[in-house]
C-alpha cells in the first residue's frame, strides 16, 4: 500500500498518515483534463478543428481510498476527529507517497465524505483531493545539487552529468534547463519563476531564444543595483519598474533554454529559481 504524507506549506511540518493510522488503499492522481477550444466544421467537412495553442487544463485530482484505525472503539472517534482536521482546513497542503516523496501535490479537501465504520476499532473513507495546479511540483531549489541524496529522485529527468546545470551565471549567453514536463509561463496560476539580476547595464534585455520571448528594462542600473522579475512583477532595489519595461514576461520551455543578455555593462550575475512541474 502507497503510504501517503501530509506537509503543512508554510511551516514545513510533515505527518505521516500510516504512522498515524491512516492506512492508505488507494492514492491515484488522475491523468489531466484538457480544457480543448474547438472551431465546429463548416459546410460538408467533417469534425471540427482543433486548437491547441488555446487549450488548457484544469486542476488535478487525486482518488485517496483509506482505512482510519484505532485500538478500540474510543481511540478510533479520536483518530476520525484527528484525520479531519489534518485535511479540512482551508489552507492547501501537500500530499505526496514515500515513493515520490519530492513530486508534491499542493490539494485540498473541498469536498464532503463519509467515513463508515467497518469494525468498532476502524473506519473507510473514499476521498477526492483536489490541486490548483494540473501538476505536482518538485521539492528541492536549483540552488542544491542535482543527485539522488533526498530531494530528487528518479523519474524527474535528472542529467548523468548535473554539475552541468546552472542557475547561477556571469556571462551574456547561457543554457537553463527546465527538466520538468511544462513549460513555464509566469503569466498564468501556479507557474513562478523569479530571475535576479546585479550589476551594471543600460537597456538591459533578457531573451530566451527557445521560447522566442523577451524582457527589457528601459532604464540603468550600478554595479550595486538590483533587478528582480518576479512573475509578471519587476523590481529594482525592491522598487516597481514595471511601466519601465517591454511589459513582457520570460516563459521556458521543457528542456534546454537557450538564454541571451544584451546590455549588461561589467561584471554582473544572474539567477533563475522556479519548480519544476511533473506530471
């Protein structure tokens, strides 16, 4: 059996639900669901054309089937009244297995259950978990090392050679790999993506060359200044300088992205921090 665990997001705090007496039968996150825009055929054509630079997907749910067990009939009222206010809140939280224990579902529980009693020490419950997001997201930051010591693991498309991924760099030209399996558009819900920059430039311009889109800042910076694009938001030394820019946002590609600067002026540095995001 999948043994499910439970993780607040703001602090970090973690329960396991079989440590708990939370046994889990069933913990299947269903395949996505396209939101498809469609034009109907005209005249004698046939079918109807699709479009897929339009569609879309919907949020993700997750089939959670489980048994609540107790020692006796007072202990397992405890554990129903302990489970439901583990996952009834209305905060999200994340769910994930030990088996995939950094590929998280950020869920809740929008939705009313019965928890019937199979003995007088046991209760079933067949759920649904509902994300925000159509994908789970990947634990570690892009700050750590690319291995298999605790916060990756396999099947998150992980080099043989990872020490040749960084998200850190000094020069105008550069690759940054997204090795989940969306691409990433800050633009839209539950896609983050947060770039720095420091050092000096003038008309400073950032362009992924993969994706064909650009940023630019229409003003200077000093050695000492600070630029941020987080999201669809610009800042300089935490100051706005979004009606200062193209107005456009940086989107990434699945894999490789090949990146170019223009405008920089001495030495700088610049870094990219986003999750990946897995189907």
């Amino acid at each position: 059996m999948p043994e499910v665990m439970i993780e607040n997001i703001r602090t970090g705090q973690v329960w396991d639900c079989h440590e708990l007496g939370f046994l889990t039968r069933k913990f299947l996150p269903q395949s996505l669901q396209q939101r498809q825009q469609r034009q109907e055929a005209v005249g004698s054509s046939n079918g109807h054309i699709y479009i897929p630079q339009a569609t879309s997907y919907d949020g993700r749910l997750i089939d959670w089937d489980l048994l609540i067990k107790g020692v006796n009939y007072q202990h397992y009222l405890l554990k129903r009244t302990e489970f439901l206010a583990l996952i009834c809140g209305k905060d999200e939280f994340y769910a994930y297995t030990k088996y995939e224990p950094n590929k998280m579902y950020r869920v809740t529980a929008p939705n009313a259950f019965q928890i019937q009693g199979i003995a007088h020490y046991a209760g079933e419950a067949q759920l649904i978990l509902e994300s925000s997001s159509p994908y789970a997201y990947s634990r570690g930051t892009l700050d750590e090392r690319f291995d298999f010591s605790g916060i990756w693991q396999f099947g998150m498309n992980i080099p043989v050679m990872p020490d040749e991924i960084k998200y850190k760099h000094q020069t105008r030209r550069f690759t940054i790999w997204n090795l989940g399996h969306a691409e990433i558009n800050p633009v839209r819900m539950n896609e983050d993506l947060k770039i720095i920059y420091q050092g000096a430039s003038n008309g400073l311009r950032i362009t992924n060359e993969t994706t064909q889109t650009s940023w630019q800042y229409n003003g200077s910076t000093s050695s000492k200044d600070i630029i941020v694009l987080e999201d669809v938001f610009s800042y300089k030394n935490n100051q706005p300088i979004f009606h200062e820019t193209n107005k456009s946002v940086l989107t990434l590609a699945p894999g490789p992205n090949q990146i170019t600067l223009t405008g920089t002026s001495g030495a700088f540095e610049i870094g990219f921090d986003f999750p990946f995001l897995f189907i």
